[in-house]
C-alpha cells in the first residue's frame, strides 16, 4: 500500500499555476501518470489527472465518499485547524452527502430548481428574460456617457454582476445584502486568510433569509424548498442555498469571462461556434478549454482501491482535476479529427459527472450563453487589453477565473430599448434608480459607477 504522506510531492499552487497550468499537468503526468501524489497547501492529496480515471471516481459513489468523516487524516486530527481550504469543505450540504442522505437532499434540490431550468415553465421564461434585461442594463451602463468606443473590466463590470443579480432574483434577497454574500462566497472559495471570517457572515445572512421565507414564502428557491420539505432545519437549508451561490454566481462569473477569452483569443472553436450562432456550443468548448472549477472537491475510497499506478488507502484523499483530465492526450481517442473536438465538448467535466454532477448545470450554462449573446449583440468589437497570458487570473485550489478582464470596445449602433420585465425582489437590479434626480443610486450601482473609465484611462 503506498503511503501517501511518505511520498515526496511537489507544490500544486505554484506562484504561476494559472498560467502555466496545462505544463504542470504535463509534468506530473509523464512522471506519475494518470494519477500524482502533489502537495495542495502543506497537505498531501492525489491529484487525478485522466480523464478515465477521473469518470470511474466520479460515477462511483458506493466506493468514493464525500463526507469528511471518511478522510482518515482529518478524523485522526492531523489537519491543522488554520488549514486554508477547510471552511472550503466543512460544510453541512448536499455537495458533502453521502448514500440516501444525498439522494433525498438532491431531489429536493432538483424540484426546488427545476421552475427556473425548465422553459416550459412561466418562472423559467421569466427568469431567462430578467438575465437578458440585466445584461442589457450592465452593458448600457458600463457605457453611459462615453460614446461608442471606451474601455471596461467586463469582469467587475459585467461578469461577476450578473450572475449577482440572478442569484439574488434564484434566492429572494430583498435588498443588497446579496453583494456582499456574494464577496464571501468569494473569499471561501479562494481558501485564503479571511475565509474562516467570511463563512460565519455568510451563514448568518442564508440563515436570516431562510427565517424570512418561511414567514413569507415567495416564487424563489428558499420557498420551493421549504415547500417541499418543511421540517428541514434553517441551518441545512442555508448551507444548500450557499451552494445555490457557488454555482450560480462564482462558477457562472468566471465561466462567463473564461467564454469571452476562449471566443476573444482561443484556438478551441469557440469563435467559430459563436460566428455560427450555436452560443451553447460556445460555451462548452470554453468550459473544456478552462473549466471554471479547475478542481473538485475531494472523495475518499471506503477501502483500499487501485487508481492509475498507485495502490491507495483507505481514507486518503483524492481531487479529480476536469482541468488536468479535458487534456488526457487519453480524452476522445479514437474519434477522427473532425469530430474530437465536438465529443470533447460535450463530454466535459467542468459540471462534474456522476450522481454529484451538477444538478443546475442547465441554469448555469444558459445565464452564460445569455450574457455572451448580449456581448456580441451590443458591441461591434471587443479587444483585450492585454495579451491572454498576462491576464490577472485569482489564486483557488478549486475555481479558475479572472480577476478583470479590461478591454477596449465599440459599441454597435443603438439597439431599440427592451421590453420592460416584471420587476424582481431585489434593489440591486434597477439602473434607473440612480436616474432620476430624487433618487440616489444603491451602493451596488455607485460601486460599478466607480469602475467606468474613458478610452484616455489608459
């Protein structure tokens, strides 16, 4: 058996993972093969890097576990309590179930979410209408008073919004406490110092929004929820609408920029798709390309189990990489060129597989191809100002997104208003509140006030 602790491992996080994340990869490859032991933060991990050997750890959840209490070094007390990622994983929700726990907690979930995926549904179509008014009002804003050509972030002043205001239509928020939820999703998943801080905020505030439903239950996913389960606890709830968070405002945000670059400067077929209107396709040949969870959270096997050249115990811990296994030179071996790439795509990882895929992947992914589409629709030409591999890219152990993404643009020709929608619950969504002179803008549209700048700006 080997020892994983005994192995010699070298850093997974190095200073320039980000941008030299592929060569790693490589590098642990032909030295180890489909699977490595590496160093995540001064702990030793297996690190899987196939693309087979990432599906069998996947779809196996009689033999690989979620649940911490299987992660033999944790429950022997061996990781440090001021571990980085820990407020990461001790967390009491459906990503961390197990067996007939996860089971009922997903199902709950999956009906909870499905009047927002399911466009045969009113909430659905309404929802799909509000992301298209919010990307409307972003980018007409991010413009406002600088004609047709300047400069943006369209990280902080596109991406990351409208994922924001999305989840906040998903959860009900009735004001904007949202964005700075939002900031502490942000600062748990990047496992630095302030993380431990950053998760009681953020709990307390779910908490709080979850007493609110239940007195006053409205067409959101903390009311479907408690509709379908009214005994569940506020505490577990919360938890499940923190989830509801990271993938539908972090994970969208960075796969939203990540689709622009990939369509801006990438080789994967994404321009191509988008010149040929299939936007979706667009988008999985970014998440392939730069899945915006580069890696997922661990699973532990229940016994000792063989997985690529290692014999592993039981207990330790494993991170499936959908970075690392979308560039197996193993992954759709055996088609013929024309159609790889189309196989690749659809097979990625970048929403997980198995029975812990995730289950609001369609949300996701159509909130992405909307804000694209509206980026195409508005500007006559977008340039990035600085080459791909000088981008600001943050520092995860689990997400993969940028830190801004600043280009130059041009406007199209101005476009006929839309339609007004039905005013949402929150008070973050509403640029003319800001309009009229008796009005002052929120906080949230002050603060996006200040990251215009003028094509001078530099």
């Amino acid at each position: 058996m080997t020892r994983l602790e005994l192995l010699p491992v070298q850093p997974l996080l190095t200073p320039d993972y980000e941008i030299r994340r592929t060569e790693i990869h490589d590098e642990l490859r032909r030295r180890y093969g489909p699977v490595a032991p590496v160093d995540l933060l001064g702990i030793s991990v297996w690190l899987v890097l196939g693309y087979n050997e990432s599906l069998a750890v996947l779809r196996d959840d009689t033999w690989w576990k979620k649940d911490l209490r299987y992660w033999q070094a944790y429950t022997d007390g061996r990781i440090p309590a001021n571990w980085p990622m820990l407020p990461a994983l001790e967390c009491d929700m459906m990503v961390f179930f197990d067996d007939q726990r996860h089971k009922k907690a997903r199902a709950a979930f999956e009906r909870a979410v499905k009047p927002f995926q399911d466009l045969s549904l009113p909430s659905a179509r309404q929802l799909k209408t509000v992301v298209a008014q919010h990307a409307d009002d972003l980018i007409t804003f991010l413009a406002e008073d600088g004609g047709r050509t300047g400069i943006a972030d369209l990280g902080s002043q596109y991406a990351r919004p409208l994922p924001l205001m999305v989840t906040n239509r998903l959860l009900g928020f009735a004001d904007a406490r949202g964005d700075e939820v939002i900031m502490d999703v942000w600062r748990v998943l990047d496992a630095g110092p302030d993380a431990p801080a950053a998760i009681g905020r953020l709990m307390a505030a779910l908490q709080q929004l979850v007493r609110e439903k239940r007195a006053r239950p409205g067409d959101d996913i903390p009311s479907y929820m408690l509709a379908e389960d009214p005994s569940v606890s506020t505490e577990e709830l919360a938890w499940e609408l923190y989830l509801v968070m990271g993938t539908t405002s972090d994970m969208v945000g960075a796969l939203l920029c990540n689709t622009v670059v990939e369509v801006l400067t990438g080789d994967t077929g994404a321009r191509a798709c988008l010149s040929a209107g299939m936007v979706g396709e667009a988008v999985n040949r970014a998440a392939l390309a730069h899945p915006p969870m580069q890696n997922l959270t661990f699973r532990f096997p229940v016994a000792p189990v063989r997985l690529g050249g290692f014999a592993i115990a039981a207990g330790d811990p494993v991170m499936v990489s959908p970075a690392a296994a979308h560039a197996d030179p193993l992954f759709a071996q055996g088609t013929d060129r024309a159609r790889q790439a189309m196989v690749s795509s659809r097979a990625h990882l970048a929403w997980g597989a198995g029975p812990h895929q995730c289950p609001g992947q369609d949300l996701a992914s159509s909130i992405v191809a909307i804000g694209v589409q509206h980026l195409v629709e508005r500007f006559d030409e977008i340039q990035l100002m600085l080459p791909k591999d000088q981008l600001h890219w943050r520092m995860s152990p689990l997400m993969s997104g940028l830190r801004s993404l600043p280009v130059r643009y041009t406007m199209a020709a101005a476009k006929a208003p839309a339609a007004p929608v039905e005013p949402t619950v929150t008070a973050v969504v509403d640029p003319a509140a800001g309009t009229s002179a008796n009005r002052p803008r929120s906080a949230f549209w002050r603060m996006l006030a200040g990251l215009r700048r003028r094509p001078d700006a530099g």
